[in-house]
C-alpha cells in the first residue's frame, strides 16, 4: 500500500478488521508502505495497489478477489486460494529475479 493512494485508503478499515480477525484465521496480516519499503515492491513486482499476497509454505500468489471482509475471511476459510495458480518460479519474490529487482528499485529511489 502507499498512504496516498486513494485505493489503499478505501481498503484501510477492511484491512485493519481482517488483522484484528488473524489469529482465529490462523494466520499473519501485513501491510508493507511501498513508499518506505521500495525494495519490496520490486520484489513482488508491485504494479498496481493495493497489491495482496498470499503466501504458504514460501508459495505465493497474488489475491485478485473481491476487498470485503467477508471475501478475504472466505478466501482463507474456505481455502479459495488453493485454486489459484502460484506466482512463477522467476516472477517468486524469493527468486533471484526479483531479488534483482528489488536492488534496481532501492537504486532507483537513491537516485531520486
């Protein structure tokens, strides 16, 4: 997300509710600004936002779904994203790719 991306901002409460919601979910909630964290969105390859991973055992996919809450508790609940196709192996956050491109964007925001 990004502070003054006006999307990020609609979500925000959803978002909060869903982290209140983690531990009966059985899970860990995040949020990571793109503004502080650059390196970050190059490692997952952030062209939009908010952008939304799920990741399991170091499988990630990216969440395309409806913002609700009740959409986000069902797409853990029911185990929607079982159904969804992982990210490739070379666009994986975790892969060198993206590793390289992760340096390209703190490199990018120093020459800034």
């Amino acid at each position: 997300y990004a502070p003054w991306c006006p999307a990020c901002q609609q979500i925000e409460a959803t978002w909060e509710s869903f982290a209140k919601e983690s531990e009966r979910l059985g899970i860990t909630v995040g949020k990571v600004d793109v503004t502080q964290e650059p390196g970050l969105s190059g490692r997952f390859f952030v062209t939009t936002l908010p952008t939304i991973y799920h990741a399991y055992d170091g499988v990630f996919r990216r969440y395309r779904g409806s913002r609700t809450l009740e959409d986000l508790e069902g797409y853990i609940l029911e185990r929607k994203w079982e159904a969804v196709e992982p990210v490739a192996g070379w666009k994986s956050p975790s892969s060198i790719m993206m590793h390289g491109m992760a340096g390209l964007f703190h490199f990018s925001g120093w020459i800034r």
